[in-house]
C-alpha cells in the first residue's frame, strides 16, 4: 500500500539544543538519511542522523545550546505509517555512551526472529531489541589502524541482507586492502546458522574484490569468516576475485582502488554483487561498474545487462545503492538518470527515464531497500520523507506504478504538512517513545 513516512526528529532532542530548524545547512548542521528497511509485519525501520559543528567554539563546550554534535536516530513505523518509537545515540564519541558501535556505512537488517541489527564498516555489528528499547548485544570488531595498538574485537559484518529462507548475506572486511593501510570491504559470504545476542555463525567466503590484500599477519585473520575450511586471512580468500574475472574487458579500466557495494540476495542461492571502479574528486562518469550475479558456491553466473557507463552511470551523485525483491526475483536501482529493474536472469525489464517529466521527481528520491512484500522504499533527500510505492507482480508495470506513486506523493506531502507543521521540511515528533540507547 502506498504510504509517506516523515524523518521525524525527536523534540526533546531539538529543544534540548534549542536548533533552529529554519537554518540553512551552510551554517555547519544537517539532517542526512542512512538507510530504511521493512519488517515482515508490515514495519518499517529508518535510520538517519542529525549533526551540528557550531565553528569557532571550542571542542570542550558543554553548554548543548552551543556545543557541537552528532546523533543516530532509528525511527519505527507502524504499517500505517504512524511513529511507534525512535531510539537515539551519540556518534561523536562525546556525551552520554553509546552501546551501538559506531563507523562508517551504516545500514540497517531486520533479522529472521525480528531483532534489528545495525551494521557499520569494518565488521561491526549491533543488535536492537524491535521496540528499539535496548541494545541486545554489540559485535565490535575494534578497528585496527596505523599508529594505534591493535586491541583484540569480536568481528562480524560491515553490512547483512537476509534471504527467504532466512540465510545471512554478508561483507567483510580486511586489512590491506589495495594496499591502504586501514581495514576496507573486500568480501562477501553467506551465514546459514542464526545471528543472537549470545552467538554468531560463521560466515562462508564465496566472493573477494581484492585478491591480494597486503601486509597480512597473524593478527589479521578472520577467524569467523572462513574459506576452504580455514579462517580468512593471508593468501586464504576467493579466487579468482570478481576484479580478476572482468580485468579484460576493457583494457583501458582499472580495477585498482575500486570498491565493493552492499550485495542484495535474488534468491536464497543467488546475489547481486555490486563493484565500482576508483572514484575521482574531479567526476567519475564513465568509469566501469558491475552488477555481478554470484551464486552461494561463489560462480559469476553473469551479471544485470543494459546500463551504459555514461548515460546511466551510478557515479553521478554516488548513487550505488541495490535492492531487491528476492520472492519474485527482481532488482533495482534508482541514481539521476533513471529507475532500472531486472528479473532473476538479469535482463532489464524496465527503465524509466528520469528525463521524462513524470519521472523527473526520481531525481529527488535516493533507493532504499525493498520491503519483504516487495514494496520499494524511496528517501526523499531534501524533504525528508519515506515513500512506498507497491511494486507489481510483473514489472511492465512498473512504469504506471511509480507514475501513479509520484502523483500521489504530492497529496499525500500536503496533508502532512498540515498535520504535523514542518520547518523547514525537518520534521519532529513528541508523542512516541524515545529511547537512549
């Protein structure tokens, strides 16, 4: 069903800072979107933060109305779209504690049993009660960097997707990874066995991007990642790595320095893996990218056909986001120039270009997820709101769906407005629930 969901931001946490949320961004503040996802019940869960650097003022500030900050919010939404509870947590490492580990790529799975897990880069996995009330248990992989001591973690995944049947598709990360000196994705590997608060499976390796991640010892082995039988680590990974398996086919491309996207499942024993070439500050357009189709023994079975490098690149405004339908066996993917969905072989069935005019307000709409009954989850990037669009059976309608959910849109955006008076198009709330977590 066609449903608007607003970012709300919790009101005691703007008036606790007094923010002004009529102030332009320019001013060093900002409401920025994570990533959304959906529950079997028919629940959705968004994750965003808000963040304030007041320039000028000195980091030891503790008056909040002047202080610098850095928020996570997690927001629940029942079916209707009603806010059942948010949960908040620092991600500045000042303040009040946080049991959530915090990093980079943050991303959001509703796990088999209902538990909400949230991910970050590298291998750092939390789990959240449903009713986003407590955190039931943090998987921190303690992140090694230069010049620090390495401290002992207990590693997981930087990001999870669950299948039908209730498998766990995972990346992982490693140290060396094109020979930075810092720990990056680099793998991707399926779980079969339950994720709780008091054990994690092992995740099997079937796909790398690197294959030769440098200057590995001892203490860089994944011990809860394994390949052939053995931890992951040193020479032990996939090979031929994906990188490896399209290094010829374009000998002006260059694979180096390129980057491994979230995998989405299509079936319970076949994934989207998506990889990009480097990514230059003076534009990428053009550079090459793959959406590999990998089964779970870790064999590209081919990959989704028919984007072109510049006409439809990705690397226009960073836009490397897939999601997936895996019961009906569908892909998609929505950057500047168009929606694109695919069926289970990987033959585009649909692009709707966003140089049509019924289409252009795609532009504005960054992809989510896929709920479990196949909806597509839309974030709105300067209005901060959640659409639905219901996905049809077949996807020849895809065009008249999405046409018809942008038409509503505007409606819908209106009677929101009314209801809860934005500033700004920042949204609050004062009735739900807030949790500290």
């Amino acid at each position: 069903m066609l449903r608007t969901y607003p970012l709300a931001l919790p009101g005691t946490l703007v008036d606790h800072h007094r923010m002004d949320l009529g102030a332009p961004y320019s001013l060093g503040w900002g409401v920025r979107a994570h990533d959304v996802t959906g529950a079997r019940n028919g629940e959705v869960y968004a994750l965003y933060a808000l963040y304030r650097h007041t320039y000028g003022v000195d980091d030891d500030e503790t008056d909040p109305v002047k202080a610098s900050f850095g928020y996570r919010v997690i927001t629940r939404y029942a079916p209707d779209g009603e806010i059942m509870a948010s949960a908040v947590f620092r991600s500045d490492g000042s303040g009040e504690p946080s049991a959530v580990v915090d990093g980079g790529d943050m991303s959001l799975c509703v796990l088999p049993d209902g538990v909400l897990a949230v991910s970050t880069g590298p291998d750092n996995t939390t789990l959240v009660a449903p009713d986003l009330s407590r955190v039931l248990a943090a998987y921190d992989a303690k992140d090694r960097r230069p010049y620090r001591e390495l401290l002992p973690g207990d590693a997981f995944a930087s990001s999870l997707a669950v299948t039908p049947s209730g498998r766990l598709l995972c990346t992982v990360a490693e140290y060396g990874v094109w020979r930075y000196g810092n720990v990056l994705t680099n793998l991707v590997g399926v779980a079969d066995g339950p994720l709780t608060a008091t054990s994690k499976p092992t995740i099997r390796a079937i796909a790398s991007l690197d294959p030769e991640p440098a200057h590995q010892g001892d203490v860089d082995v994944r011990e809860h990642a394994v390949y052939g039988g053995a931890p992951i680590g040193r020479a032990n990974r996939p090979r031929p790595a994906l990188t490896e398996l399209v290094a010829d086919e374009d000998p002006l491309s260059n694979w180096e320095r390129s980057h491994l996207g979230r995998p989405v499942p299509l079936a319970d024993d076949l994934f989207v893996v998506p990889f990009y070439a480097e990514t230059f500050r003076g534009g990428s357009r053009s550079q090459p990218f793959v959406f590999a189709l990998v089964d779970d023994r870790g064999r590209m079975t081919g990959r989704l056909q028919g984007m072109h490098p510049w006409r439809d690149s990705p690397f226009t405004g960073h836009c490397f986001a897939l999601a997936a339908d895996a019961h009906r066996g569908h892909a998609f993917h929505l950057n500047r120039y168009g929606l694109y969905a695919w069926n289970r072989a990987g033959v585009l069935r649909a692009r709707l270009d966003t140089g049509d005019k019924a289409f252009k307000p795609l532009t504005h709409f960054t992809l989510g997820a896929c709920a479990p009954d196949g909806d597509l989850l839309l974030v709105h990037t300067k209005q901060h709101l959640i659409l639905r669009i219901p996905a049809p059976e077949d996807l020849t309608g895809l065009a008249t769906a999405v046409r018809e959910a942008l038409r509503a849109y505007a409606g819908r955006r209106t009677a929101l407005k009314k209801r809860w008076t934005p500033v700004n198009w920042h949204w609050t709330h004062t009735s739900a629930p807030v949790h500290r977590i």
